[in-house]
C-alpha cells in the first residue's frame, strides 16, 4: 500500500521540533507500505530535517511543493 504523510504538521512542529506520535506512526506505517513525506519545504530543507533526526530518507518518496 501507499500512504502519503506530511512533514509539516505530522512529523514536524512548526519549530521544527520532531512531532513524537508523527515519527512513531511514520515507522509503524513504513514496516509494510511505501511511505511518502510531502512538505512545503524545500527539497534541501526537507532532506536535511529528515536526515538530522533519524528518517529513513533510502525507503522514502520526498515531494516537495516549494517552488
């Protein structure tokens, strides 16, 4: 299955802090299903945020809608 997650509320407080119920339905809901995060980040920003606390970026579809 296909589950599409947003970083922006979901896995990410608008401080940027690591929203803790996000990350934890992002890993449960990655064991058996293709995961894709969209943002309104940029590309960079995104990658960065993802990489700097612990998601998995390899089993991960990133779209941005930042133009």
């Amino acid at each position: 299955m296909n589950i599409l997650v947003a970083l922006d509320g979901v896995l990410s407080s608008e401080s940027g802090e690591p929203i803790r119920a996000g990350v934890q339905l992002y890993y449960a809901l990655n064991i058996n299903n293709r995961v894709a995060i969209m943002t309104k980040r940029t590309q960079e920003d995104a990658k960065q945020w993802l990489m700097s606390h612990g998601i998995d970026r390899k089993s991960t579809r990133l779209n941005s809608s930042h133009t």
